[in-house]
C-alpha cells in the first residue's frame, strides 16, 4: 500500500493505493490519525485500492467516527471489488462513498 497526503485548510487528502488489509491497515490509520487536528473534511481517494480486508474496515470505520466528532469523512473512486466488500458488510450503509467508473 502506498499513501499520498495532502492538506489543504481543513482538508485533508489521502490517496491510497494497492491493498488494505492486515499488515497495511496499521499503516493508513498511523499516517492520517494524527492529521485530523483541525480537519472539518477527510477525502480518501480509493481510486488504486484493489483489496480491503476486515482490517482495513476496521481503520475505516475508526476515522469515521472520529471524523463524525469534527466534520465529514467520504471515499471516492471506490472500484466494484471493494464496493462489493462493503455491501456485504454493511459498510455501504455507513460510510460515505462514490463509486469509480
């Protein structure tokens, strides 16, 4: 996995590419955590994730709460595959997200 952050005022960007999962997640979470001071809008770009393990939900869904706190948390570019795992899981129904094409 491979992560691209860009703050700009109360946003901050994430790009994310390759896969979320067991060993990556602690990574994604570790990096953009201690960024959220401040940030009113956490983009997550998902446009080059292929993969999304429990784990990576599990950090999903960890920076959604803590976004819900202080502002807005959503995905763009998620790819039919991961866009599968989270209706499966649910996750469709809680985090905010637009589909890839």
């Amino acid at each position: 996995m491979n992560l691209k952050t860009k703050k700009n005022g109360t946003t901050l960007n994430v790009i994310v590419s390759g896969r979320v999962d067991t060993a990556t997640a602690p990574e994604l979470e570790a990096e953009v955590k201690p960024q959220l001071d401040g940030v009113t809008s956490l983009i997550l770009d998902f446009k080059d994730v292929n993969y999304v393990s429990s784990a990576g939900l599990r950090v999903l869904l960890s920076l959604q709460k803590k976004m819900m706190t202080q502002g807005e948390m959503k995905l763009l570019h998620v790819n039919d595959v991961v866009n599968d795992v989270f209706e499966v899981t649910g996750f469709d129904e809680i985090l905010t997200y637009e589909k890839g094409e």
